[in-house]
C-alpha cells in the first residue's frame, strides 16, 4: 500500500508539473538518487544542453537528482506506467526487471575497465539494453560505475574470511546477495537513501560500492575500513520509459540518442578523475585503504557461476563476454 500511494503521489506531482505535450518544446523528465555533484548528474547536466543545442530548444531535459521522485527501483516503476521519462539505475536493480542483466552483477566477470567497456559498447551491451523493452523499458547506455568494493565500520576485511557473518547491504540484486553469502557474509537489502542511518545504527556492518559514491554519500565518516578487493565491474544504466520512445518522433529519438553518446562519454572521463579524487579524499579524512589479494575472493565466489549453468541465457553471455579480447 505505500508504494501504490507513493507512486499515486509522484504521478500527480508529475502532471501538476506539466507533461511536456502541446505545441511548444517538449520536456524529458529525468529521475535518479545520486548527488548534484556526481559524474553521472553532471553528465546528465551535459546531455540536457546538448539536446537543446541540436533540438533548436525542441526538446528540453528536466533533472530531479537525490532522490526526490524515489527510489531507483521506483523510479523505474514510475517509467513503466508514463508517470516518469528517464532514470538512472545500477545494473544490479536493473535486473529486477530485465533478467539478462544480472550477467553484469556476476563477481569478477571482467578482466578488466578496457575488458569491460569493450563488452558494453558492443553488440552484447547493446542487446542487454534491448533485452528491457519488453517490460517498458529502453535501455540507452551505460555509465561507468567503476568497480565495487567492501567498506566496513569496525572490522579490516583483508580475506573473504573475515566477511563470515557481517550484515553487509546490497542492493535489491539476487546475484549481489549470491555474491556477499558466497564469502560467508550476510546480505542485507537496505535503499541507498537509508544506509547512512543504517550504518550509524548497526543494522549493517558495511557495504560495498566504488570510491566516488563511497566519498559523496559521506559513508566514511562511519566505516573507516576500505577493501579495493574490486569484486564486480557493475554499470549504471541510463533508461527511458518506452512510452517516452514512442512519443517522439525519429528525429526526436536521433537528438536524444546523440546527446546520450555525448553524455557517457563525458561521464567516463569524470568518473576516472572522480575515482582518484575520491580516494585521496577519503584517505586523508582517516578512512584505512586495504588493497588485499584478489585471487581468494574470485576463488570464493566461483560457486555463484555454478548457479547460473542451468540458465542457458545466462551461461551463453558468460561464454561470450569471456572470449571478448
């Protein structure tokens, strides 16, 4: 019942606000929860201005950041009934809703960042972001979100033995909660908007998440413990409501698809600066940088790719994503 009247809520905020419709500019309303000054709002920040640079002010972009229209999984939900135009979402709450994208929440399934973005602008990311449609959701690229790792409040996770019962929060991901109980920790499920409580309060003993949200969302003035054990490449997903696509008309998709090529390239090269800022940062306001052996954590969590051999999509794409040079 409260997510129905949540969702009631935005759907008359968002009309009150205008729908864009008519015959003046239209206007692309866009959702996510991160800060004003994250790479990816920024970025977002980019693509707005070059949408009205090539629609001649036709189409206008709208940003709602921290999340004031919800949750990421609310925000996709809102998308999917027309209440909401566009969002951002991890990959890992992304696969709640297209099964196929829970290969990209798969511990250790990239060598590497070229490995990975090799895998992503090809033609395997392009089909992961078509694998939406059929739940109302058109997938339009991929943001670098760096790699995962653990931060802890109390206690040095050095070895995936040292994570045996810790309450560690992850997102609403089946394969990040596979991951987290394959190292011998216990998941917890908690939005992004409550962890801070939550860490202050001991419901969790820590989280995992890359160095820029780390540093933003102020969690290290709590966990002072960091592991760059680097479990998984996990992306952000730049989505848009398929009712949003079939509003607008082939040259409208055009403008919008080229100002969000502009707009994930822009990103990665923030994010590769914002990753280096954010770990100076965080280390000089007292946070310990652990850089352990990955080879036992790859090792430990082997057993979540045992589970995915009777899903033949699943194990097709590992097969084909492991094979990318």
């Amino acid at each position: 019942m409260k997510r129905l009247a949540y969702i009631v809520a935005v759907f008359f905020l968002l009309a009150l606000s205008g729908c864009g419709e008519g015959t003046g500019p239209k206007t692309i309303k866009l959702a996510h929860g991160l800060d004003v000054n994250h790479s990816v709002h920024l970025a977002m920040v980019e693509m707005g201005e070059e949408l009205d640079r090539l629609s001649d002010g036709q189409l206008t972009l709208e940003i709602y950041p921290n999340q004031q229209l919800g949750t990421e999984r609310e925000c996709l939900e809102l998308l999917q009934i027309g209440s909401l135009d566009m969002t951002k979402v991890s990959a890992g709450v992304m696969e709640n809703f297209a099964p196929k994208m829970k290969v990209l929440g798969l511990p250790f399934l990239f060598r590497d960042r070229a490995h990975a973005f090799e895998v992503l602008d090809g033609k395997i990311g392009q089909a992961l972001l078509n694998d939406g449609e059929q739940y109302w959701l058109k997938g339009l690229g991929f943001y670098d979100a760096g790699s995962r790792s653990f931060y802890t409040k109390e206690k040095q996770v050095t070895t995936p033995d040292d994570l045996k019962g810790m309450k560690i929060r992850v997102m609403e991901s089946v394969t990040a909660m596979n991951m987290v109980s394959s190292l011998g920790g216990s998941p917890t499920p908690i939005s992004w908007g409550e962890l801070y409580t939550s860490l202050q309060q001991g419901v969790v003993d820590g989280a995992e998440n890359n160095p820029p949200s780390f540093y933003l969302s102020r969690h290290y003035e709590v966990c002072k413990y960091y592991t760059l054990d680097e479990h998984t490449v996990l992306p952000d997903v730049l989505v848009a409501g398929t009712q949003l696509w079939e509003r607008l008309n082939a040259q409208e998709q055009q403008w919008l698809s080229e100002a969000v090529k502009k707009s994930v390239v822009y990103q990665r090269e923030l994010w590769a600066k914002a990753e280096t800022e954010a770990l100076e940062a965080v280390e000089k306001a007292g946070v310990t940088i652990l850089r352990p052996d990955k080879v036992p954590f790859a090792e430990k969590v082997s057993t979540v790719y045992d589970s995915y051999v009777t899903d033949p999509d699943i194990a097709q794409l590992i097969e084909q994503i492991q094979k990318i040079d």
